[in-house]
C-alpha cells in the first residue's frame, strides 16, 4: 500500500470530520421523537428520495437557488462546492488507472501527482489530467471570485458580506489556500516530471528557475497540512453546513418541522446555516443598522451567545425564508424561542360576555382590532357588503375580540389559546357561511389555528369572489396602481392572485421589481416588539422608495396595518383593496347578476 | 435705509413689521396667501377672555397700513447670502436684497387624517377644532351634519400633540385652554349638551387659564376625564361610538356621542422645513426651528442677520407671540445698529 507521511494531517483531518460528524448525526437523530424517526426511516426508504438526492445535486452541490439570487455569486458557490466534489470524484476514478487495488486509502487520489508521478501513456491518463487541471482552474476562478467578493460585494449582487468571527476566519482562508497549495505541488511536480497538463504544466515550466526537486517534497506536506487544517476547523465553523445541509433536507422533504425551541430538527437548522450573508440583503433590519438576520441569529444560538433582543427585533416578514438558498425556518425558530422567554402560564382572561350576537347570516364580517383602527376599511367594507346582495353582519361591532396572533407572535401561547377557544366560539354561534375579514393577520389565524366549520376568506379573496359570481360590479378608472403585497397575506398565506384581479377589475396595474414574495414588510409588524417609533417610519420611507411609487397615482394594499404604516409617510396616495372598490361601486348590478344570485349554494 | 423682509404676514409677522417699521426701517412682508391674519384670522374668540379675534388682526392691519409693504402671494423659493446682504428669490420672479429677514412662517394644523383611527373624514361628525370655530360665527346652537341638534359631544385633547407614533413628542401648548373655551361656548349655545372632555393632562399654565377651567366646571357643567381615545366608529344613526380609557381608573369606557371635536396640535409650517435649509437655521427634533438658545437669544437663528419670532421657532400663545414678535423687532435694531 502506498503511504508517505505528509499525508497524515490530511488523514487525521478527515477521520476526525468523519467521526464527529457522524456521532453528531446519530445524536440528533436519536433525539427525534419516536413518530418522528418513524417519519424519517419511511421516508429513506420510500421512492421519493429521489427528490432529495436531486436537491442534494442541485442545492447543496450545484446551489441552483444561489444562481437564481446573482449568477455571479451562483458560479462562485457552485464552483467550490460542485468543482471540488467532481475532482474528489473523478480522482477517485483516475486511481484506478493507475492502482492495482479495487480498493485505495482517501489520500491516494488526492495526492495522486506524488503517489503516480507519470501519466498513463494512454488517452484516457491524459484526459484524466486535463480534466483534473480544468477543474482545479474552475474552483481556482471561484476562490478569486470569493477573495474579491470580499471587497465589492456589490458585483455578486449582494449589499454587503456577513461579519465573520475569527474562527470563520481560520476556516475560510484554509479553504482558500487549500487550491493554490494543491496547484503549486501539482505545477512543482509536473516541472520535473511533465505528469500535469494545460495548467500545471505550463505553471510547472514557468517555475524551472526553482530548485523544483527541494521544494516539492514540502510543498505536498503544505498542502496535506492545509488540508487538515480545515478538516479540523470545520465541524466548528461555518462549514459545518456541508454535511448538515444534506441531513436537512431529507429530515425536511420526510416533513419534520421544529415544533419546540432546541428541537433536533432546528438544531440541525442552525448548523446547516453556511452564513452566505443572501438573508442580511433581503432584511429592511439591516438598512438601519441591526445585524439581527438569520446568518446572525443562527451563530448565537449555535454558539450558546446571549441574544434576547436578536430574537425579538424581527418584523417576521419572512422575506429572509424566502432568500434562504438553505431553506431554513428562522422566523419559525424566532416564534419558539419568544415562546420560551415569554410564556406566562398563569394569565386568565375575563370575557365580556352575551354581547355577541346570535342570529344567523350568510356572511360573518370580522374586521379585526387592525381595521377598527382604520375605520376607512370597515365602512368601505359595510359599502361592499351592502352590495353584495348576502345576509351580513360584523361580528366585532362593538366589542373587540381578538383572533390571538398578536399573543401568538410574542410567543404566549396559553394565552392565545384562550383568546382563540372564546373567539371561536362566538364564530360557531352565528352558523355564518362565510367568515369573511379584513386583516390578513386575523385570516391566517383562522385558517391555521381554528378549525372552523365554514369558507374563511380574506377581503381580497371575497371581492374576487363577489366579482366571479357578478354580486357587484365597479366603473374602470383610468388610474395606475402598484399593490403591495402584505408579508401575512402573501409570504404568509399565499394569496397573490386574488388582490391583483381586484385591482385589474378597477384600474391599472403596475408590475414591480420587489412583489409577490419579495414585496417589502411596511415595517408596522406586530412580530417585533422592539423597534422605535422613528426605525419603523424609517423602515416604511424604505419600502416605499423600493417599490418605487414615481409612476403609481396610488398605492393599493390589503391590510389595515400596511395601510396605516404606509399612509403616515407615504406621498403618493394609499389605499386599501376595499376603499377602491367601494369608493368605484356601481349602484345597480348588472341585469344577468340576477340569475347568478343563488351563487351561495354552491358554495 | 436698511430693508428687512418678514417672511409670513400672520400675528407674528404683523406685529415684527410694524415695530419695525415704527424704527424706521423699509420693511417688506412676504406672504403666500392674499390675506393677512394667518390662523387669527379664521379664529372667532380668543380665551382666556373671549376677545373677538377679529380685534386683534384689524388692529394690527391697521398699524400696518401705508407703513410696510406686503408681496402677497410670493413665497421664498431660494436664498442666498453675500457678505451681510441676504438675497431671496421669490416665487413671482422677483430677486430682492434685504439687511436682514426675521422668519415668521408660523405653524400648521395637525393634519387628523393621519390619527385614521379617529374617524376623521371617513365619519362627517367627527371634525378639528380649526372646524368648530366655524360653527361659532352665529349663536345659533351645534348640530350635526344631519341637522340633528348635538345632544353629547366629545372633546378629544392631544391629536398630534404628545404622540410619539405620528412622529410629535411635543406640546402644542394652546389647545388645552382652546378647549375649555370651545366647550364653554358650545355650552352656551347648546345649554342642555353633555360635554366631555378627554385629556391625557391638562396645562393651564397662564394667568386666567385656570379660572376658565373652574368656571367650565361649576358653572358649565362640563366634565373632564382624564383619558385616551382608541378609536371611533359609526352607528346606524350616525351617532359616534367612543371606545376610550379612563387612564386614572384604568378602565374602559364606552360612550355614544353627536359630534366628536379633534383637538389638533401645532405642527411647523409646510415650507418652513425647506426654508430653514434654505437659510442654513437648524431645526429641533420637532422640526421647529432652532434658536442660539431658548433664554436670552429666543429670536436669533445661527445665521447672522436672520431672525425668528413666533410659532416658527414652537408653539405660542397669541400674546406670547406678540410679545416675541415685539422682542424680535428689537432684535433686528440691536443688530443693524451695531453693523
């Protein structure tokens, strides 16, 4: 068997990885609850692995989502990761030229230049070496291009670079050295013994003024020991995230979510944060100097650091989730950890009681605390459901009840249940068809957190709704309009359609650069309990030069708190969806609407 | 003969130019509008003692006449400086040069719409106290927009004053006492009226202020609860319903009203902003501009030769913006005398 000793850092190096990241492997999994496991053992041996090793090529290795954010950035990435992965791979089949074993040491294919210092005298030997310096020269361009990335961040689309501790630091450069070390050992090598090809022959001749034959041996140890560095730096760097992200995303495609803070599943989350930095762009934290994204929030927690106000000052937007070339739930890890801190098992509430009415309509209207607080919404809702043709009445007329997401967001969950078990039970007396509200905050409550009996929807969604089964119709006027999509409503429940056919039934949509999943947060979130008057104003002035309003004659929204972040600073116009339609109504339905009345039924 | 321009023809404005005037010196107001007066001149009475407002500003007019010219509809659009002249550009093309520029640009009214919760403009009962004055101008009693004679009626203190959420940390000063009067005086026209008044503090901090708060108590009848509107709602018989907080018992309270009056705080005027870049005179957090200090130099800005009395520089009573005005005045003297 081949053997030389330079290659023991590189071999402790890698049995070290191995070992620890195994038995880290099998603690997490071991401390997945017992359904849990079940889930995951089902799932590996189930056809639809194969979706996940596909993601594996694509996200870990090829880092598709990364190309989609800045292909620059997409090409720096994908060329370390899925460059290096190829020269481990086909140097493991070009070992097979040259050994008589089926079976060789790791470190033989990667100093395989030392072990088998000529070339085959075949095609195939010399295709071997063209292919290994062609690789090398691709993973070389990324390592400049992440050198560089360094500097202008702005040329791989990014605003600016995460802030590294110096551990990060050891890890990063010992990546980086780790090629043009294997390139000066190849080149020294091939200047003696021509065994190279385009690159490191060229580099090998370039260099005979050398004493070639001195340096070469030292140059292998500098690479193993290189090698070995980051072996080791890497279970407790951000490199971790290699092996991890593979486990994340079987644990992720079989359906394990966090449910708790510290849960197995976002213990792997955390350590499968590469801390790339795309989330630290997406954030409107991040424009008034708070350094509380993910790629932040993640190293605390990996690291055991203080930071209580990190978890509390996020809008929850989710525009970070969507960014996140990882795939990981911070928001959601936010949410358990506010739940820990701030639970207060011993709170009871008094419900004002009998207030609540009785009778049965089609429709139930609940305009939720949001609306009462821009009553412009609610009387252009009263507008629309006066219209509508449908028996209706508001629930919340008098006496505020609370759907509970605001306490659910601050992470107190006995109370919010408290709120929702009293809500739900007024909802269930009227017997109401349609749950029809105002709030996005309110909608995604219900649907996820009450189990109604009944179509819940979104204001948006029941004017669209009104518009199909000709209940209402509106005059077109000749206005441009951007929309704005609310982080509860779109990132948060997935309604983009409905709000835009509204608007198109109304006046003209404008398309923009950040909408859909990318709109911005207004900055009035209730998720973040931590933020000042004048940074949320702040934040609200910037989300609306981003969604660049200098060719809109008015700013639609769908909910009540965008509505009033965006109308305190906004100089352009703003409305709600229900304004504009209300304020555009016609006073007869159209003859043919007649026919369609009983549409209800259908329901 | 040195030349100063007064830039706003309000009390402030008026009073500066004609004492100034009185000096001897050339003096030009510039006002945006075509009427002199600025917020006096929609007033009916003024507390603590009911003056007709209108006194004040014919008075003042008539100090003014034939003494100082005023270039009604102008505004300053650019300014600059050499050496100690101060040239101003004006909106209707002209370039004039001055010796020295006292800013009087005043105040404006706390715009509701932005306090949506209220229900200003989306509910027609629910209406400004600038609003509220205007009923004043017969004797005949309030009522609603649906001719519907006010039965309760609620004074809301506070909109846009001492509110950190629509950006105003400040005291706007006069609307306080502005409400003791209004609620007197809706009570003399409306003697059977419930009338509640819903303060966060009340500051009577001048001579007469306090009595006028007695007097609205005993003799009025009306009654001060000290809390915090959270927002307004429409019955089907357009009556208003109140969800407020009663902050000393800290409870809440409900309450079904006819007409809600919206106590609207002082904010810097719309070009005051650019006007004081323009000038290069710094502004406070408020946006008010700043004098060198707020004790012996009240009227006089860090740019040599420009001078600020009035609500330009914080909010004011009508006497003691007449009174800064008047200090002003001599403040300019001191300093075209001493150049």
């Amino acid at each position: 068997m081949k053997f030389d000793w330079f290659v023991l850092p590189f071999l402790s190096g890698l049995s070290f990885v191995t070992v620890y990241t195994s038995v880290k492997f099998y603690r997490w999994i071991n401390k997945l609850s017992r359904g849990e496991k079940a889930l995951l053992k089902k799932y590996i041996f189930s056809r639809s692995i194969w979706t996940s090793i596909k993601e594996i090529f694509s996200e870990s290795l090829f880092h598709l989502k990364i190309f989609k954010t800045h292909p620059l950035l997409g090409y720096m990435h994908a060329s370390l990761a899925f460059g290096w992965f190829l020269l481990i791979v086909l140097g493991n089949i070009e070992v097979k030229f040259y050994s008589e074993y089926s079976i060789n040491p790791p470190y033989v294919p990667i100093f395989l230049n030392f072990f088998e210092p000529t070339t085959a005298p075949n095609f195939f030997g010399r295709g071997f070496r063209f292919i290994m310096d062609f690789l090398l020269l691709i993973i070389l361009s990324g390592v400049a291009l992440a050198f560089f990335k360094r500097f202008v961040p702005s040329k791989f689309g990014m605003k600016q670079n995460m802030r590294h501790r110096w551990f990060d630091r050891i890890a990063i450069f010992s990546l980086w050295f780790i090629f043009p070390a294997r390139l000066v050992a190849e080149s020294l090598s091939a200047s003696i013994y021509h065994n190279g090809s385009f690159l490191t022959n060229t580099l090998g001749k370039m260099m005979s003024f050398l004493p070639a034959e001195t340096l070469l041996y030292p140059s292998w140890w500098a690479y193993s020991i290189i090698l070995g560095i980051f072996f080791f730096a890497l279970p407790f760097s951000r490199y971790m995230h290699i092996p991890t992200e593979v486990l994340l995303i079987l644990m992720r495609n079989a359906g394990i979510r966090s449910r708790y803070f510290s849960h197995p599943y976002q213990e792997v989350e955390t350590e499968a944060c590469s801390r790339c930095g795309i989330c630290i762009d997406s954030c409107q934290l991040t424009s008034i100097g708070y350094a509380i994204q993910p790629s932040y929030y993640l190293r605390t927690i990996r690291y055991n650091e203080l930071h209580r106000e990190i978890t509390d000052n996020c809008l929850l937007c989710g525009r970070c989730v969507e960014a996140c070339p990882v795939g990981i739930f911070s928001t959601d890890i936010r949410r358990h950890e506010r739940t820990l801190q701030h639970e207060m098992r011993t709170v009871k509430f008094k419900f004002n009681q009998n207030k609540f009415s009785n009778t049965y309509t089609e429709v139930l209207y609940f305009a939720g605390c949001m609306t009462h607080l821009t009553p412009g919404i609610k009387k252009a809702m009263t507008t629309i459901l006066e219209h509508s043709g449908y028996s209706w009445q508001i629930l919340d007329e008098d006496e505020n009840i609370c759907c509970g997401r605001p306490l659910l967001l601050a992470g107190q969950i006995s109370a919010a249940n408290q709120v929702i078990i009293h809500t739900r039970t007024q909802i269930e007396k009227t017997r109401a068809k349609i749950l029809v509200t105002s709030c996005p905050i309110c909608y995604k409550t219900f649907k996820e957190n009450y189990r109604l009996n009944m179509l819940i929807m979104h204001h948006s969604q029941f004017i669209d709704h009104l518009y199909t089964h000709n209940r209402i119709a509106t005059q077109y006027r000749n206005v441009n309009v951007k929309y704005h999509d609310p982080c509860e409503l779109g990132r948060g429940a997935n309604i983009y359609v409905e709000p835009r056919r509204v608007i198109e039934q109304i006046a003209n949509l404008l398309p923009s650069s950040s909408e859909k999943n990318k709109a911005p947060c207004c900055g009035g979130s209730l998720g973040n309990t931590m933020l000042q008057a004048e940074e949320k104003k702040l934040i609200a002035k910037r989300a609306l030069s981003e969604m660049n309003l200098t060719s809109a004659d008015l700013l639609v929204t769908a909910c009540p708190l965008c509505l009033k972040t965006f109308s305190a600073v906004s100089s352009v116009s703003v409305k709600d969806l229900s304004q504009l339609v209300a304020e555009n109504i016609c006073e007869k339905i159209p003859n043919n609407a007649q026919k369609i009345h009983k549409a209800v039924e259908t329901l | 003969m040195p030349r100063i321009a007064v830039i706003g023809g309000g009390v402030a404005g008026m009073e500066v130019a004609f004492r100034l005037s009185q000096l001897s010196f050339e003096v030009d107001i510039i006002e945006k509008s075509f009427i002199l007066g600025g917020h006096v001149h929609k007033w009916q009475k003024l507390f603590p003692d009911f003056t007709p407002a209108h006194q004040i500003v014919d008075q003042l007019k008539n100090q003014l006449r034939d003494k100082v010219n005023i270039l009604f509809g102008n505004e300053v659009i650019k300014a600059e400086q050499e050496n100690t002249k101060h040239i101003l550009y004006l909106s209707d093309g002209t370039t004039q040069v001055y010796d020295a520029i006292v800013i009087t640009t005043g105040f404006k009214l706390f715009n509701a719409n932005r306090k949506e919760e209220y229900g200003y403009s989306v509910y027609p009962n629910v209406i400004t106290s600038s609003e509220l004055e205007e009923y004043f101008q017969n004797d005949k009693p309030i009522i609603t927009k649906e001719n519907r004679i006010v039965e309760r009626i609620a004074f809301i203190h506070c909109v846009g004053s001492r509110d950190e959420k629509v950006g105003n940390r400040h005291c706007s000063k006069v609307c306080c006492i502005t409400a003791v009067k209004q609620a007197i005086e809706v009570a003399q026209r409306n003697p059977d009226a419930e009338i509640y008044l819903f303060y966060m503090d009340l500051r009577m901090f001048d001579r007469k202020f306090e009595d006028l708060y007695l007097q609205a108590q005993t003799e009025y009848g009306i009654k001060f609860v000290r809390g915090r509107l959270s927002e307004v709602s429409e019955k089907a018989d357009s009556r208003l319903f109140l969800k407020l907080e009663d902050t000393l018992l800290g409870k809440p309270l409900r309450l079904t009203v006819d007409l809600v009056v919206l106590m609207v705080g002082m904010e810097t005027a719309e070009n005051s902003i650019q006007l004081a870049n323009a000038l290069g005179i710094p502004v406070g957090q408020d946006n008010f501009m700043l004098p060198v200090n707020c004790h012996s130099q009240k009227n006089i800005t860090g740019n040599r030769g420009i001078f600020v009395a009035g609500c330009a520089s914080g909010p004011k009573s009508i006497g003691e913006t007449l009174a800064d005005a008047r200090s002003a005045a001599l403040e300019v003297y001191s300093y075209l005398n001493c150049n």
